[in-house]
C-alpha cells in the first residue's frame, strides 16, 4: 500500500473530529425533532396514564412497532422516558410540563424564529404586551429558582445579620424570592406587589409554609400601585430589568428608592455574566429575550452600578448566587441620604 492510500484510508485526528462533530450536530437537530414527534403522535399523553409496553403504546398511538422501538431508544436517550424491562414510563422531568409549557419552550421558539412578512412574529405586539407575555411564562420556570432564593438568604445573612425586616418585593412573580426570606426569619414582614395573575398563586405558598400572617399581597399595575414612602428595609428587584430598557430605569429606581428608609437597601436579582456552568443558559435566555423584543436584554452590571449611584444609593456591591442554574447575581446598595 503506497503512503497516499495508507492516508486516504487512515483520516487524521482532525478529520475524525469534524466528522464526530458533524454527526453530532446532526442528532441533535433530529433530537429535537424526536420531542416534536413524540408529542404530536400522543406518545407523552399515553404515557402520562400509567407505564405500558412499547407494543400498547405502538398500538395506542397508531405507530408502527419498529418506528416506536426507534422512538422509545432516543426518548431514552435524551432521558424523557424511562424502561424497565418490558414497561415504559414517563421520566420525572415530564411531570413539570404544564397546561401553559407542555413542550418546554418549543412552541415559543419555533414563533420567535418563525418569519412572517419578513419580520419576527414576536415582535408584532407592544413592548407592554410582550413583557406579559414573556413574564407569564417566566412564571412556570420559577421553581428553578428556589436554590437562588435560599442562596440568597445566606448571602443577605436573613435571620443574622438581617433580622425583622419590613420587605418589599415588587414584581414578586409566584413569590419565590419574598416568601423564602420572610420564612428564613421568623420576625420579617413582606409585602408582595405584582399584576393580578401571580397573587392567588403567591398567597398559596404562603399559606403552605406558614407564614400568611406576615404577607402582604398588592395586586395591581405597578404605575397604579400606591405604598407608604420610608416603609421598607429591603426592596427586592428581581428578573425585572430584563424587561425594562435600560432608559426607564432611573425613573423605576427612583420611586423604589422613596420607599425605602433612611439606609434601607434595594437588591437587584437578576441574570449576571460569571459563572460558567450557567452560560449556556444565560445564552439561551439572552437570544430568546432578544428575539421577543429589541429593548429586552441581559442585566448589564456595569450599567446597573452607574444607575444606581446616580439614582442615589451606595456603592453597590456584588455578589454570584453559587447555586444551579448558575444564573444569578445580587446588586445590594443602600439608600443614602438626599
């Protein structure tokens, strides 16, 4: 064999590699297709019943055997469902599909990329319209963020070096981060400010962890929504400004700003750059928030802090939220006198 065809029928590394990558890229645009698929033939629906064997389930949703075979392998694969021995199950991650996000963000994306008299489908409605519409649906993911939330407590010191605090946590969404601190310390008030939607949801969990008593709930528009000026030792601010342009933040700090006592701290939460274990997701969230709509966009900090500082408050200081989905950060500064 000469050394020409020892090279064409030997690749190097590097072509090895850019086929593995290519076959790679290609599964994973199938992969994607497998969910659709699944969904659409009432695989997830007939599962959702109870385990069975691929052979009801190939009968169930009118597939052919070898096609559900096939199907049920990279189902596996990407770990929606599971098989022991003959049965079949839903994987516990498809218990948190929801009435509202059955597909886990498919439909979503699929109107975001989609063109339509060549501009996006997303941007058709008013900024006002799709930031409900994007929040509603931050609203599903929120449980995610409950070891943020206790991360955040830690970091506070909320039951030590924080103790009995009046809280304001305005755009409360389910509650998450508010009801976590008022829980954390025994002797905290909260007052819970957002639109309607959210409330019924909010004074559920607080009942459910005893400590309705101390919660406040303010359902309204925020431009409408009337609170007592120096009330408040914390103000919480959290995945607000992804929805907010950068240019009407000093006019939203200003008026959190009047809320809060002679010292009082605001805490901004919110997606930071950082922490590398979140920045898929923090990319993922940046494109789709970016697609949504053009003011919509990644907390930038350095921005922040400049906002902050003329809007009167402290120096701020940082800190990540060390905890999955490695997304968060905490801005905390306190008011200064006037």
């Amino acid at each position: 064999m000469t050394t020409a065809d020892s090279q064409q029928s030997n690749p190097d590394n590097a072509q090895i590699k850019t086929l593995t990558r290519y076959t790679d890229l290609a599964n994973r645009q199938a992969l994607y297709h497998v969910l659709r698929f699944a969904r659409s033939s009432g695989v997830f629906d007939m599962l959702e019943r109870g385990p069975c064997t691929v052979e009801t389930l190939a009968k169930s949703c009118d597939v052919d055997l070898e096609t559900t075979r096939a199907l049920i392998y990279l189902l596996c694969h990407l770990e929606v469902v599971e098989q022991y021995g003959d049965d079949i199950a839903l994987a516990a991650v498809m218990r948190l599909r929801s009435d509202v996000n059955p597909d886990f963000g498919q439909t979503q994306w699929e109107r975001l990329v989609a063109p339509a008299d060549g501009e996006n489908v997303a941007r058709e409605g008013s900024a006002e319209q799709t930031r409900r519409s994007f929040r509603n649906r931050m609203f599903e993911r929120e449980w995610t963020m409950t070891p943020s939330a206790l991360e955040l407590a830690r970091v506070l010191g909320i039951g030590s070096q924080r103790c009995g605090l009046q809280i304001l946590d305005w755009g409360c969404g389910t509650g998450i981060w508010g009801l976590t601190l008022a829980h954390r310390d025994v002797q905290a008030n909260v007052t819970m400010v957002d639109w309607p939607e959210p409330m019924e949801t909010v004074k559920g969990m607080a009942e459910s962890i005893g400590i309705a008593d101390r919660v406040t709930c303010v359902a309204g528009e925020f431009s409408e929504v009337n609170l007592p000026e120096q009330r408040f030792d914390l103000v919480l601010l959290a995945n607000h400004l992804q929805l907010v342009a950068p240019s009407a933040w000093a006019v939203l700090l200003e008026r959190l700003r009047a809320l809060l006592k002679v010292g009082g701290e605001i805490a901004v939460i919110d997606v930071f750059e950082g922490q590398d274990a979140g920045d898929v997701t923090r990319n993922v969230l940046a494109l789709e928030l970016s697609l949504a709509h053009p003011e919509f966009g990644i907390c930038a900090p350095t921005v922040l802090q400049e906002q902050l500082v003329a809007n009167r408050f402290g120096k701020p200081r940082y800190s990540h939220l060390e905890v999955a989905p490695y997304l968060f950060g905490v801005m905390l500064a306190a008011k200064e006198l006037s």
